[in-house]
C-alpha cells in the first residue's frame, strides 16, 4: 500500500540484531519503496553506521525517479561524495537523480572526485549535467578533457555544442581530435532527432 506509517515501521526494523530479518525488510522495502519510503530511508541512512547498509540504500532506493520529489535526499547523499567507501554509490545516485540540484552537488564536490572515475559514470547523465561536462572540458588537463570528449560520443548531453566547438580550437592536438570526432557524433545525432 506504500502508506508512510508503514515505511517508517519497516525502516525501524534495519535496527534489529538479526540477519534474516533485516535482510526481508530490505526486500520489503525494495518492493513497495515509493516517495512515501524516502523519509523514513533517509532516517536510517543518517543512523546507521553499517556501510553495506548505506550502500544498499543508496543503490536501491535513492537513485531513482521518486528521490526526484525530495530535495533532501541531494543534502543527505552530498557528504557521501567525499567518503572512502561510498563515494560512487553517492555520485551514481546523484547522477541518476539527474535535477539540476543533484547535478550542483556534484560540482560542489567536483575537487574531491577523480576526473576518469566521474566521467566513467557519466553514461547515467542528463540534460542538466551540462555544468559537470563544462567543467571537466576545462580542466587543465588534457587527458581529463579528451576522455570527457570521448564521453560525449558515449552518451547525449544537450547543449555541450558550443564547448565542443571550444576544444575544437584546443591547444593540445588530441583534444582537438576527439572534439572533432565528438562533433560528428552530436552531428548525427541531431539529424536522427530531427527525423
């Protein structure tokens, strides 16, 4: 039925000792999690100190359409960006979220996240990434700037037009390439939509 009671009783359960039990309110919880869950997820997600719990949680239920609804499951997920452990599943579910919020938390952080492992993740984007891209195109380094043009030909983010025509004129010559190559790509992909 997803009534909010309900959730909050099954993420009450995730304090239990046992196993089997928190396991089966995990799967609950899985099935029937909706926006009426995300409350009551985020409570356990800022109680417990199980990583593999937060991990979970993450994954599962925060990194889909009915976080969207809630603001603060971009505050919450935010400071995950910069721990050891959780740092993809954050940025993962922040990228999935995909609203211009999620997409500014990720820039906040952007000092704190290895360019190549952010741009691998990248393929989850939207629109409203178009500030991550802008800034991994101007990075100082090269290599950070062809994989991110590289990427481009990966997955469609639209407005990057105009900074692939930037690195068209870039002054190291492989990044000049794959600006090119990235062109093409947009190229095509503008006629097909248009179609």
């Amino acid at each position: 039925a997803r009534d909010p009671p309900a959730m909050e009783f099954l993420a009450g359960l995730f304090a239990r000792p046992e196993v089997g039990l928190r396991r089966s309110v995990r799967d609950a919880l899985d099935q029937s999690a909706g926006p009426a869950a995300i409350p009551a997820v985020l409570r356990v997600l800022g109680a417990t100190n199980d990583e593999y719990l937060k991990s979970w949680l993450i994954h599962e239920i925060l990194d889909d359409r009915d976080a969207r609804g809630s603001p603060e499951v971009v505050a919450a997920l935010e400071p995950y960006l910069a721990h050891p452990a959780l740092a993809r599943s954050a940025r993962y579910a922040l990228l999935r979220i995909g609203t211009p919020e999620a997409n500014a938390a990720i820039v906040r952080q952007l000092d704190r996240i290895a360019p190549d492992e952010l741009i691998r993740d990248l393929e989850y984007a939207s629109a409203h990434a178009l500030p991550i891209v802008e800034r991994l195109l101007r990075s100082p380094d090269p290599q950070v700037r062809r994989m991110m043009l590289h990427k481009i030909e990966e997955t469609y983010v639209p407005g990057a037009e105009a900074l692939i025509s930037e690195a068209a004129a870039d002054s190291d010559p492989w990044v000049r390439k794959a600006a090119r190559e990235a062109t093409l790509y947009m190229d095509r992909m503008a006629f097909w939509k248009g179609l």
